[in-house]
C-alpha cells in the first residue's frame, strides 16, 4: 500500500525532516506516527517504546484514541507487539484478531481493524520499541511495504536513542541485554583487582548519518567499501596476522567467506535502495542478523552470526572512517580494555598508565596476551563468553582477577565492597613487600631461587620492588612487537644495556627471539602455515635466517661487555639445534674479538625445555649446557597435544597431573645427576599451589610474573618439601587426572600458605 507517488525514499525524507526539528522526542514521534499513516495510506501508526521492566509503552498514535497514548501497556510476549519484541521478528497479518497471540486492549478501540503489520525497533541488538500500522480491511502487506516500514523503524531507533528518550533506549538496552541468555565463563589470567570504565577494544561505530541524498551515490560508496573490505579480509588471512591461533585464521576464513557472499550484498544494496545511506544499510542489516542471532539455539551457527557482524563492524568501519582499535582514542584514567580477543602487540599499543584492567571472550591464561598482561600488572579475565554484548564503553566495571568475576555496571554497595577489597589486597600485598628480604627457604632447609619474568625496561622495578635474585626470563620478542620494524643493531644494545643497568648486578637471564604462534611482528610477512605453534617459528626461523639470530647475540655481547651474560635459546627440539644455536654465539665472539670489542666478562648458555623430544636427550643435551629452563607453557601444550591459546581447551589438562609432573621431576633428577642448574620459566611458577607441587618434585629454582614472588615465597617458608615429595611420590605413579586436590588438601592440613 506504499503509494506509488510517495515510496519509501520520499517518507525517508519526510522523516529527516521531523528529525532536524528543534523539538521534543514526543510531538517528534505524535508528527512521525502521521506522516508514515498518511504515506503508507494506513489507518493507524502506532509506536511502542519499551520501557524498564520490559513493558512496551504505547508512545505515539494516529488512528487508536488518543486517551490510549501512555495507558496503554504490553509486556513483553504479551499481545501481538509483545511477540514482536520478544521474539524480535515482524508480523504481518490480515487477520489479526484471529492470531492466538492477539490481546484486546478496549481503550484502544482497534477492535476495528484487522489487518496489521509490526516490526521491531531495534538498537545495537536491543529491541527498543515495536512499530505498528494497521488497517481496517482484510489485507496482507507487501514485501516492500514490510521493507519501508523496517527501513522507517531504523530511523525512528536513532529517534528514540536521542534526545529526552536516549535514557529509555539505554535503560532498555541494558535490560534486554541483561535478559538473553548467556553463557559467561570466567577464567582469571591475571591477579589483581580493578574498578574502571569499560573501553572496547574495537570500539562500535555509531551511525548518525542515515537518510540517503542519492542513492547511486550511496550504492557506489557500498561497492567501494566491499571492494576494500575483501582487499582487507585477503591481506589479513595470507598476511601475518594469519600466524596468530589457528582458531583465529578459522574465523577470518568464514568471514572471507561471507564477504564474498552475493546473499549478504543484495541484502545491503536492498537497504540502500530503500533509501538509507551504506552506513545505514549495514547497521539495518546487522540488526536483523542480530535479531536472528538471538533466536538461535545452535551453537555453531551463532558463532557463524558472530562472525557476520565482525564483518558488518568492518565495513562500518572503511565507510566511517572510524579508528579500528580504542588504543589510538582518548581513554579514561581508569580503563578496563574489553575486546574478543587480541595479540600481545596490541595490549602493548595502549597507554598502559590508563590500564586497569583486560577482559577477553577468548584467550585463556597461556595465551601471549595473558603473558603480557600478568607482565604489566594489569588484573585480567579470559573466556568471558558473550561479556561484549553486555557492556557499553563508559559502563562502571570491576574485574576481579583472584576470582575471576567481572561486575557489569556494580551497585553502590558492590562498588564500596570492591573498593575495601582493593585496599584489602593493597594490605596483602605489602605483607609480602615485607617477606621481600627473607630468603626463600622452606621449614626443612630447602632453598628455591626466585626469579623474575620480564620482557619490557618498565618491568625491571620489580626485580628490586620484589625482592626477587634475576631476570630468570627476559623475552626479547616484546620489543620486536613493540616496533614499526625491525629494531637495528644499536637499539637492541641500548634496550640490553638499560636491562643489565637496571638490573644492578642481578643476573638477567636474555632469550632469544621467540616469534611465531601468536606472537607475530606487524613488520614480517610470515607464510601461512596450518599449524603455526608448530610450525615456522622460534629459534627454527632464527636457524634458518641467521643474519637475524646473530644480530641479536652481537647486541646481547655487547651490551654485556665486561659483565656476566646469560643467553638462552627457546623451543630447542635436539641437541644438534642447540649445537648449531651456540655455533651462531661462538662466531659472534670470534667476529667481536677480531674487531677489538670487549667482551662479557662471563658467558653461560642455556636452553629451554619446552618441546617434550628433548626430555629423552638430557644425558647428552645437559653436559653441553650451562642450564636449562623448563618452559612449562609449551611444555605442557605439547605434551597434552592442547593448543594453550584455545578457550575450548582451558583446564581440561592440568599441568598438576601425574604426567606433567612426572616429565617435569624427571628433568630435575637428570639436572641433579650432571650438576647442572635447571629452572623453571613458565607461568606455573607464579602460582602458589602449583609452585608448591614444583618444590615438592624438587625444583630448586623458579621464574615467574613479579607478582607471584610475593605469595610463592610465603607458601615456601611454611612448607616441609621433604614431607610433601613423601607425599607427592606415590600419587605421581597414579592414574589420577590431576593431583591439584590432594595438593590443596595437604596444604590445608600442614597450614602452608597458599
Ligand atoms: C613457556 O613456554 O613456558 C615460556 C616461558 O615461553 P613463552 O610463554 O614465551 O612461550
Ligand atoms: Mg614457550
């Protein structure tokens, strides 16, 4: 019934103009309910704004009684707008009164009318009004009649999110959120407790711009736009960023798939035929794959919806011109970084005087980013499933990295609870900052070293803040992140330089570059390879390209001129690795010594025990080294054949299990057997209880986040090692899934601080 002089572009046009109107919300939406009557030869245009405690709240009228507007309410699921809402689909009947769902409201008086046509007001995939027209005849809509009134519906959306109503559409929004289910898992990845402003890493474009001026005008700019984002989408899955997480790359390839879909383009042209301009088109088109989104119950197929509307923001984003990351915007003082997921590189890229906190859907607590987090001291949480479509930026939120829970938009009292319990654990905190000088030594004499894991120049205060003996890892790859491209030869002396300095005398402990997996460099296009953590990486592509490894060592022997160096090489698989690894150092003291550099004073070499094949090559690999460090992180991944970066798989090995301890213990015993120093790098030493299982096997010297000394020192001087390996020694040989239980309880029953 669109008349065939007027169309949807001239009521589009009508409408922009009440829009620019200097009036309230009300006399805009009582003018908006005429024009789309009088456009659409309707009898009634009704609007229902959903109002706190999901009541639909008859707004705006022309055709039911005027004494109806305000009186006339509808829960949601309740009569045929309630369904519209709650199921956020459209209705189109000629036979209303005769729908199951049809609820007689008598101060209405549309007991005369009986055709009818609903679509849901939606914002952000939250249903935030229901728009009606009826008519008095027996008649069904047409398609494009159900277009125009949609396109009509996302008008009236930025309508009521503005102006006097925008309160309403933001309550509701919270309200709707909070209503769907989700299925939030928490996992804690970094300790510590933040209360702060919710920042989206990828921040959600908002579209002001919505009528078209010329549709060609506007169709062209959507073709550009898809043009770009296949281009984008391409490079993005045969550039680099392919080699973070396979789970990563899976997602890009659907996404590549739907970019190329004819389905979802015709969808978006339609749009902007109707005239609305790309932008517009794109949200209009999201909003209803979100509406879908939310009926579905299969999983896989929500996942895939997920992935439309990473494409749909993408697109916004090249039409918009709007940033891609929130790194590059003004952030608060107090921001809590929310994102789905994201490499290391990019938690580096914010102002980390602004961090208080991390969330991510994905990522769980070995993933680099995690890693990078824990360095910075910044409190954080991982598989927060569906947490995004909860939040909105500026939403007060406290992350609770002991516990794992996240407070979304927390009450008064839960903000002022929250607030002694950060005093709290300030408290707790200096009782460890008092444990600072003691030594490490358990009740039977046992002493551990601990050490510290660093990576950046900021986190060397805490080598002398915790009390801690060295760098038992600096990971030089964080400064190859950090950079546009590869740092030259005298940067990485100075950056080596300024980590001996700060060090004052402690041992520091450099590893060489270890990139790949999820660790990738903005500046190396790497191939694409299927399995990346297994692939082309580490000291692999250092052996393959050593112009690069023997860069770094020169750097690292320079810099450590007349000092005591420590160099270690990561992801070693045998012993012909580590021999042609140390060939590279032998030929850079020969190449310095030639030139008339000074030398380290004392040189030690070490590798790392990451990959399970060097477990069986320790009575020849330990005579040639000078230490060794088990790098439980990928140990552990490798050895259970579990990606560490996959939320799927988090906690379903655990790394206090008879298996992992066992390799770990017999690493130890062969250490002791050749008189050779063996340690421990991975996060597993940050933890108290399983820091405590490591003593317990007998490992006598750790390296972990700085925040871990504290607590791990306090669980050391109240444990009896000899007690616990009696103890641990049968349970190792059992076929149990994981000792973490009868650890805790034997640390309950001896009182060992955990
Ligand atoms: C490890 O694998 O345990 C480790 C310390 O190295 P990274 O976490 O940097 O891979
Ligand atoms: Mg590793």
């Amino acid at each position: 019934m669109v008349s065939a002089t007027l169309g949807p572009r001239v009521l589009l046009r009508r409408l922009r103009e009440v829009m620019a109107e200097p009036e309230t919300a009300q006399v805009k939406l009582d003018k908006i309910v005429m024009i789309i009557a009088a456009n659409m030869v309707a009898e009634v245009c009704s609007i229902y704004v959903m109002r706190p405690g999901n009541v639909l709240e008859l707004y705006a009228s022309e055709g039911l009684k005027p004494e109806s507007v305000h009186k006339s309410k509808l829960k949601t699921g309740e009569g045929l707008v309630g369904v519209i809402a709650e199921q956020a689909i459209g209705l189109n009947l000629s036979d209303a009164q005769n729908h199951p769902s049809f609820k007689y409201l008598p101060e209405t008086g549309e007991e005369i009318y009986q055709s009818f046509l609903g679509v849901p007001v939606m914002r952000g995939g939250a249903v935030i009004g229901v728009l009606v027209v009826q008519n008095r005849t027996k008649r069904n809509y047409s398609e494009e009649e159900e277009e125009a009134l949609q396109t009509t519906a996302m008008v009236l959306a930025e309508v009521i999110a503005s102006g006097e109503l925008q309160e309403v559409a933001r309550e509701v929004a919270i309200d709707v959120a909070h209503m769907r289910s989700h299925n939030l898992r928490f996992e804690t990845l970094a300790e510590g407790i933040a209360l702060g402003q919710v920042v989206l890493h990828e921040p959600r474009v908002e579209i002001h711009n919505l009528i078209a001026e010329s549709i060609p005008h506007e169709l062209k700019r959507l073709d550009t736009a898809i043009q770009q984002l296949r281009e984008q989408v391409d490079e993005l899955l045969d550039g680099s960023d392919a080699m973070r997480a396979t789970d990563y790359s899976d997602v890009l390839e659907t996404i590549r798939m739907f970019a190329h879909d004819k389905g979802w383009v015709n969808r978006l042209r339609d749009a902007v035929q109707t005239g609305l301009t790309a932008e517009a088109a794109v949200e209009r088109v999201q909003n209803d794959n979100r509406a879908r989104m939310m009926r579905m119950q299969d999983e896989y197929l929500r996942e895939r919806m997920h992935d439309l509307d990473d494409l749909s923001n993408r697109l916004l984003r090249i039409l918009t011109g709007a940033v891609a990351t929130a790194s590059r915007t003004d952030l608060p003082q107090n921001a809590i970084i929310v994102a789905r997921n994201m490499g290391p590189a990019e938690l580096l890229d914010y102002d980390r005087s602004k961090i208080r906190g991390v969330i991510l859907e994905e990522g769980g607590k070995t993933s680099h980013v995690a890693i990078v987090a824990r360095a910075l001291g910044i409190p954080g949480i991982g598989l927060a499933e569906g947490l995004i479509d909860l939040v909105d930026p500026g939403d007060n939120i406290i992350v609770d990295g002991g516990t794992g829970e996240v407070f979304v938009r927390p009450s008064q009292e839960l903000e002022r609870a929250y607030g002694e319990k950060v005093r709290f654990y300030a408290r707790k905190q200096a009782r460890y900052a008092a444990l600072r000088d003691l030594p490490a030594i358990t009740k039977d004499n046992f002493p551990v070293e601990l050490n510290i894991n660093a990576g950046l120049i900021v986190d060397l205060p805490h080598l002398h803040d915790s009390g801690a003996a060295g760098v038992g890892l600096y990971r030089t790859e964080l400064q190859f992140m950090m950079a546009q491209r590869f740092p030259r030869l005298s940067s990485q002396v100075r950056h080596y330089k300024q980590i001996l300095e700060q060090a004052q005398g402690k041992p520091v402990v450099f590893r060489t570059l270890d990139i790949g997996a999820d660790k990738t460099l903005p500046y190396l296009r790497q191939p694409r390879e299927e399995n990346p953590a297994l692939g082309w990486r580490s000291i692999r592509m250092a052996l393959d390209r050593p112009a690069l490894l023997r860069l770094q060592l020169r750097a690292m022997l320079m810099a450590g001129a007349g000092q005591s160096v420590k160099i270690m090489f990561p992801m070693i698989a045998d012993v012909d690795e580590y021999l042609q690894a140390k060939a590279a150092v032998d030929k850079e003291i020969d190449y310095l010594r030639k030139r008339g550099h000074d030398l380290p004073k004392t040189l030690k070499i070490g590798v790392m025990i990451e990959i399970p094949s060097l477990i069986w090559q320790l009575d020849h690999l330990l005579p040639l080294v000078d230490f060794a460090s088990i790098g439980s992180n990928d140990l552990v991944q490798f050895l259970f054949a579990s990606d560490r970066g996959n939320p799927k798989l988090a906690g379903r090995y655990d790394p206090l299990s008879p298996a992992a301890l066992s390799a770990m213990r017999l690493i130890v015993e062969k250490g002791r057997q050749h008189g050779k120093k063996v340690t421990l790098c991975g996060e597993l030493g940050g933890r108290p209880l399983e820091a405590m299982g490591l003593v317990g096997i007998g490992l006598s010297s750790m390296s972990m986040v700085p925040s871990g000394v504290g607590p791990v020192k306090a669980m050391i001087r109240s444990l009896d090692q000899q007690k616990l390996w009696a103890f641990m020694e049968p349970l190792l040989k059992s076929p149990l899934h994981s000792l973490r239980g009868d650890l805790l309880e034997f640390a309950n029953r001896h009182g060992v601080v955990i």
